[in-house]
C-alpha cells in the first residue's frame, strides 16, 4: 500500500473519531513519542488528554450530530519521517440545545510523523467560519 493512501486511511480514521467522539476510535491515531496538539480558532489543546477530553468533550456538548466532510485533499510528504496533510472541509452538524442544523467551512491542516512503521498525527490545526 502506498504512503498516501496510508495517510487518507488516517485522514478517514480522523473523520471518523469527530463523528464518534469515542476515545477507543482514536487508538493508534495520535503519537505516542511526542506531545499532540490541535489548534481550533483561538483554542489550543495540548496532549491526547486534552484533545479527547476538551476538544471532542466540547463538541459533544454542542452537537448531538457532526460529520466533518473533508474536500481537496493534498497529501504531503515532506520526507520518509514526516507528512502533511491539507485539505478543505465543511461541518454538518445538529445543534444539540436547539435541534437547529448548523455547520462550518474552512481549512485543516494534519502533521503525520511516522512511528514505529505507522503514520501517527501530532498536529492539527483548522480554521472556519459559520456556513450560510
């Protein structure tokens, strides 16, 4: 199997894990031999703990549903260690206090290392702005 689709196997394993919000879909994703981090708007999460924990805890609280939908993906192989990847996405989500449907639209970029012969995320970062 090739290195890219590897990392879209990742990317998809991501998605799913947004979707879920389930700490046991995101094992084996994050890298275990540095710290993570995930940067949201102006929120910055730092370690798995923080990012299961506060970023997906938080929105969970927001959405009873969220499907991120990713667009233009770009893989990167920046070299046999480290890749990106960049890539479009929009949010379809239900708001949960309301029931109203809402979503976002923006930018995402993945760093990858690859550990122990498996690509691991140890950087996310996105920005977005409410979908009309």
């Amino acid at each position: 199997m090739s290195e890219e689709k590897r990392l879209l196997e990742k990317l998809q394993q991501y998605i799913h894990l947004v979707h879920t919000q389930e700490e046991s879909d995101g094992v084996g994703l994050w890298a275990d031999e540095c710290e993570v981090s995930l940067i949201s708007g102006a929120n910055r999460f730092v370690g798995k703990r923080a990012i299961q924990d506060e970023f997906l805890g938080l929105i969970h609280g927001l959405y009873e549903k969220i499907d991120l939908i990713s667009e233009s993906v770009d893989v990167r192989l920046l070299n046999e260690q480290c890749a990106l990847i960049i890539f479009a996405y929009h949010t379809d989500c239900i708001r949960r206090e309301s029931g109203e449907p809402y979503g976002i639209a923006g930018l995402e970029t993945q760093v990858y290392i690859l550990e122990n012969g498996d690509w691991r995320l140890v950087h996310v970062q996105y920005s977005g702005v409410p979908r009309g």
